[in-house]
C-alpha cells in the first residue's frame, strides 16, 4: 500500500520498521520538528524522523497542518492511507479525508477509556488491571472514531507506565501491520465505540508529579509506578543538613502504619493507610539506584512534608 506515516517518539519507531518490513510504499513520514535538547541546546531530531532518514524516506516537518500550502504538499503524496502513531499535531478535515482509504491510529488504551493525550500513564496511575492498544479510523473527535482492530494487555499489580509502554509498542506494530493486511483483503470492519465507558486521559502536568504521602498506599504506589520513568514522581528528603529533591522509580506496596510521611524502616514510608516501599530511587542530578545503595551514600535523612 502507498503510506504516508506520522509519528514521533520511540512509541512510533516500531510501526514504521513494521510497514517498512511488511514491504508497504512509505512515501512521506511526517515528524516533529527537531528541538534543542542538551546542554548545547543542539537540535535534536525525533526517533521518528532518525528512522525514517535510516530507510531513506523523505521526512517533512511542518509546526502545523491546517495551512493550504501544507495540505497541497501533503495531497501530492496520493497515499492510499495514512498512519498515525503518536505524531503530536491535530490532523484538520482536508487532511483525514485526503487519503482514499482514511487516516489509522494506533491508540494505547481499551478505547473508550482513556481517549487523549497520556492514556498509558493515566490507566497505571489509575490502578487498572488491564489496557490495550487500538487501530482505530480517525475522524474529527478526540480518539472517537470506530475500531479495527484491538489487544488486551495485563498491567501487573507493580508494573511501571514504561513497562507497559514497551510491551505496547511492540503488540502494537504487529497490530497495526495485521489491520493493514485486513484492509488490503477487504476484510476488516470497523465498530463503533460505545458512548458509556468514556475517560480522558490528560496531559500529566507538572504540578501532580509530587508525591502526597496522606494518600492511600495503594493510590501513592499507582501514582509512582505510573509516572515511572518520565517525568518521574517525586519528594523531598533532608540529607546530611541539605534538602534533595528524590524521583521515585520503582515501588512496591508494604507493611506499616504512621503519620504519613514518616521513614518506618529504611525507605519505607507511611501513607494515608499502610505504607510504600521505595525499590529504585534517583537523587536530582544522579543515576538511577536501589534503595541500598542510596542509603549507604545518604547517612542520617529525614523526610519533607509534601
């Protein structure tokens, strides 16, 4: 099939190797534009754009869709279909009904829970059992439009939003190149989502990433595990007379009870009800390590309130 892909992060890269593989005629990739990133504020391209440069396809980068010139760019393409993945702009009218055959995302959530921008992160953050991950045919709505295709996934009771992420991008590429190939034998159907169900799943802001240990245990160790690894949950601990600011990687549910808060035993820390043990910290402008071994290098600490 003639393609045009759009897509940004690492979410996307799989997708596009597998359209690629699957002997699809990727004509265009769509992208982000490269932002500065480091130290030298270099500009950095997306995952998307470095992998499609790897295969050769011409990447365009445009702030916006909604302009004449870039639809009339965009429609020289004559893709059959579009493919989208995490691409990061809205895709206005002239753009969805361009391609013949319609516009496909690949959304991570059990549509229509979870519509929008953080669907993997809100569904972990939430304490769901289960996600999934969906082809659906794009329309004007915000992840409204009929499903194609859709997998199951477990969301273990301490797996993280990245661990789920990687599993997803993996089930995902295969689903998509699946839905593909149904569409080439004219057998896939496309379902209505049922108006009951509906969630949102919003843009994580800066302002919720701070861990508030007068919660429950289990909703302070959903909101760790599901903001694990970016942007990370966070708190503040008094080491050797300085206050740190420490991003919680991994947790696990524990034993205990006290003012919330409060250090129980090594870094285990009393919530609302019961208690947290934190499993891999990071300390601002450190790596990543266990708890161990961030209390051997701590010496005497004590929590913040937050």
């Amino acid at each position: 099939m003639r393609i045009v892909f759009m897509g940004t992060p690492e979410f996307s890269v799989p997708t596009l190797v597998e359209l690629v593989s699957r002997g699809h005629e990727v004509v265009a990739v769509y992208t982000r534009a490269p932002k500065p990133a480091g130290r030298g504020q270099a500009e950095r391209k997306s995952p998307v754009h470095v992998a499609a440069e790897s295969f050769g396809i011409p990447v365009f980068t445009p702030r916006s869709l909604k302009g004449d010139a870039e639809q009339i760019i965009f429609a020289t393409h004559a893709a059959e279909i579009v493919v989208v993945v995490a691409y990061g702009l809205l895709l206005p009218e002239p753009i969805l009904a361009a391609p013949a055959l319609g516009c496909l995302n690949l959304h991570g959530s059990l549509l229509p829970r979870w519509r929008g921008a953080a669907p993997i992160q809100r569904a972990v953050m939430a304490g769901d059992a289960r996600t999934g991950v969906m082809v659906m045919q794009m329309e004007a709505g915000l992840d409204t439009g009929p499903v194609g295709l859709g997998e199951d996934i477990a969301i273990g009771p301490d797996m993280t939003a990245g661990e789920v992420h990687d599993q997803m991008m993996r089930l995902g590429a295969d689903l998509m190149g699946r839905a593909l190939a149904a569409i080439e034998r004219g057998s896939l159907d496309f379902t209505p989502q049922p108006e009951a169900g509906v969630t949102y799943a919003h843009k994580i802001e800066k302002s919720e990433t701070r861990i508030d240990w007068s919660q429950p245990a289990e909703a302070v160790h959903n909101h760790i595990r599901g903001l694990s690894p970016f942007p990370g949950a966070w708190f503040e601990l008094e080491v050797k007379g300085q206050t740190v600011r420490i991003k919680v990687l991994r947790s696990t549910l524990a034993a205990g009870s006290g003012v919330p808060g409060t250090l129980l035993e090594g870094l285990t820390i009393a919530c609302g009800t019961r208690a947290v043990r934190l499993v891999t910290v990071q300390r601002e402008g450190r790596g990543a390590m266990d708890a161990e071994t961030f209390l051997r290098g701590a010496g005497a600490i004590a929590p913040l309130a937050g």
